[in-house]
C-alpha cells in the first residue's frame, strides 16, 4: 500500500521504531519517500500481513484479476503473486525500495513470474504501458485532495478503456482516531467523474497485523470502469 512520496507511514499508525538502511534501486527520477522505506525495516507494517487481503483472493477466485495487471502500491508484492497465479501478467509498482525487494524475492522463492519496480504511484504514466486491471489496496486512502486527484488522472493514463480498477481503502465507517484518513462513499465516487463508471461499491474489511486493538479495519471495496473517450 506504499505508492507515493505524498504521505508517510506517520500519518497511517504510532510511530514505529525503525533501523536505517539504504537501497539504491530505484526506477523513476524522484527518490522514495523515506518514512515509506523506513516502515519497512523493522516489524511488518500494519499492513503488511503476508498473505494477500481476503476481498482481494475472492476477486480472484471470481476471476476478476486477468489480463495485464497493475498493483499500484503493491507493498511486498502478495497481491502480485496473487494475481500472477491465477494467470495474469502481472506488474507490482511500489514507492518503497525495501517493498520492492522483498517483493522480488518473494516472487523468486515462489517461482513466480511477476515483475516488480520502484516508482512513485502520482507518476503511473510514466510506465510506457496500460493495463486490464489496476489493483488498488490500502493506497487510495494515503492521499490528500490534492495529490488524490493527481492519482485519478495517473490512473486514468494507466488503464486501458473499459478497463477495471479493484480499489479498497480505508472507510468512514471505522471508528476511532488511529490509522489513516477516513474516506467516505461520497469522496469516494466524487474523486472519480465523468471518465469512470462505478460497476460496484460495498463496505469490506482489511485485516491487519496485531498492536492496534482489532484484527480487522472497516474498508470500502469498488470496482471502477474506465469509460472510452467520447
């Protein structure tokens, strides 16, 4: 869920302890935001669970996650390899150099064939490429009004026409003040307009790694179609 230098980790959960490191391995002009690598270096991440999100395997058992495949803000890559297995070319793209690496290795020792770079989730355009499908988990919600419109429009230049984005964030639903920002159903289909059609909304659940007082976090999950030009 690590796509883009426009928020940190900070703004997600409590501080963690990290350790520092360093990977130069990064595929776009502009460096990776630092708290995003940092999240990386010590315990998992809330996120980070190590098997894919449950919404995410039935969308794949329903053979929704076909074609070329993007993951924007893969993270460690479940959602990748998820995808690849089930017979999509699949690409995970993630701010996060750490991310990255763990996610190629994860891929390697699986014997999973799936590529994975480095790049700052605002800057989808630059891939040279469009996909069927955008896999979106836990990145949507990172944003401010300003940098979700950016989004928007980088993912409208990453998915090919009548393409599907599968995108689940954090909801309005939850309660409490810890974790990310909240984002309600009205913010939600205002930030997509009159280029995408909304074939589906529901309220879902991440689960999340222990420390926060809940296994699972209140979510939204939307199928969003990109509509042809007129």
């Amino acid at each position: 869920m690590t796509g883009s230098r426009e928020s940190g980790p900070h703004d997600l959960v409590p501080r963690m302890k990290v350790l520092a490191g360093e990977n130069e391995d990064v595929t776009e002009a502009d460096p990776p935001h630092p708290d995003w690598d940092d999240s990386y270096a010590g315990p998992p991440p809330p996120w980070d669970i190590g098997r894919p999100q449950p919404a995410f395997v039935r969308l794949a058992e329903a053979g929704t996650l076909t074609g070329a495949l993007l993951d924007a803000g893969c993270g460690t890559g479940e959602h990748t390899i998820l995808a690849a297995l089930h017979d999509a070319r699949a690409v995970g793209t993630d701010v996060s150099p750490r991310a990255i690496e763990v996610a190629r290795r994860k891929a390697a020792l699986r014997g999973i064939g799936t590529s994975f770079q480095v790049l700052d989730a605002l800057h989808l355009d630059t891939l040279g490429e469009t996909f069927d499908t955008v896999v979106d988990s836990g990145l949507f919600h990172v944003f401010d009004d300003d940098a979700r419109t950016h989004y928007v429009t980088a993912l409208q230049a990453a998915l090919r026409p009548a393409g599907h984005l599968h995108l689940m964030c954090f909801s309005d639903r939850q309660p409490g003040d810890w974790g990310p920002r909240r984002v309600t159903e009205g913010e939600l289909r205002d930030a997509f307009g009159s280029s995408w059609r909304i074939d589906s909304f529901a309220p879902d659940r991440f689960d999340i790694n222990p420390g926060l007082g809940t296994p699972t976090a209140e979510a939204w999950l939307a199928d969003v179609v990109r509509l042809a030009p007129r």
